[in-house]
C-alpha cells in the first residue's frame, strides 16, 4: 500500500485524553475500526492497534497508523482516516 500524503500529515494534530487509561485508549482504538470492509479480521485487529499507537503518542498520525498497519481494505487511506477520525471524536478524542 503506498503512502498518500493526507492533511494530517502536515498539520500533525495530537490527541488530547486526559486521565485516559491505556485500556480505554484500546477500547477507543479498536472500535474506532470496528466494522470497517476489511480482507481479513487480523487487518482490522492490525489496524486497530496501530490507532492505539497513534493514541498513545507512538506514532505521529492517524495516517501515519493506517500507512503502518498495512491493513488490506477496498476503501482509500484517506477514506480510513476521514472515517476513524471521526469515530475517535466521537469518542471523546480531541484533536490538538
């Protein structure tokens, strides 16, 4: 999967969880990929913990997470950011 520059990328926005615990950065990692059209389940487990990465300061970006993960899916990088984005503010995640 190439690497396709995002906003993101740019801007590196850092989450802000205050007081958050790493089982609640799990808990919000995996379902902010719950239900995604993966190839495979272990693609969305990679994935998921990739984001929990990214939520935990290991990795500068949500971008950065869905590049590493390597997770095969018919849906576009930036699709998987717009859409995990999303889900992470859903979940309380604020953006910095």
């Amino acid at each position: 999967m190439e690497h396709i520059p995002t906003i993101s990328d740019s801007a590196h926005p850092r989450p802000r969880l205050e007081g958050a615990s790493s089982d609640d950065l799990a808990r919000m990692a995996y379902a902010s990929v719950g239900e995604l059209p993966f190839l495979e389940m272990n693609d969305g487990n990679r994935l998921g913990y990739h984001i929990y990465l990214f939520l935990s300061g290991q990795i500068a970006t949500v971008a950065d997470a869905i590049y590493e993960a390597k997770a095969r899916t018919a849906l576009h990088p930036s699709e998987l950011e717009r859409i995990i984005v999303g889900r992470l503010g859903a979940s309380g995640v604020a953006f910095a």
